[in-house]
C-alpha cells in the first residue's frame, strides 16, 4: 500500500475527531494530531483502534504512543504491514 493510499484511509478514519477544520484542510505528513487537529486524547485512542480496524493491524502500546502525527502513524502502519 502506498503512502498516498495510507493517507487517504487516515484522512477518513481522523475527520470525525477533528477539532480544527481549518488544520484538517490542511492535513499532510507534518500534520500534528493534537496541536494541528485539536483531536483529545480519548479520541486518539478511538482513532488508533479503527486505524487497527481498517488496516487489519495489531498496534502495540510503545507504538501506539508514537502515534501523534501523520507522518509517525503511516510509519507504524507501515512497519505492521510489513510485519
């Protein structure tokens, strides 16, 4: 799967925790998910289980705590699938 394809799945699965519409607009590997997004962290949670969901991925609590921005998350997802 491709980085673009990777980015369009989290695109989706983030935008109903998003906080910052302005930031969302905006959203590309820097993207931050707290401070760009405002996106709580109990949201993060929810996020990172339907990324688990979409990707058919197991995440780990060390990379779970990795996960805080785009570019960090697609590196997860990445590393899992390729597990």
């Amino acid at each position: 799967m491709t980085k673009e394809e990777i980015i369009s799945k989290l695109t989706t699965i983030v935008k109903p925790y998003v906080q910052n519409e302005e930031g969302f607009k905006k959203l590309n590997e820097d993207t931050d998910f707290i401070n760009d997004l405002e996106i709580n962290s109990a949201n993060l949670v929810d996020i990172i289980l339907d990324v688990e969901d979409e990707f058919k991925i197991e995440i780990d609590n060390a990379s779970m705590e990795k996960m805080l921005s785009v570019k960090a998350t697609i590196a997860v997802i990445q590393s899992k699938m390729d597990a």
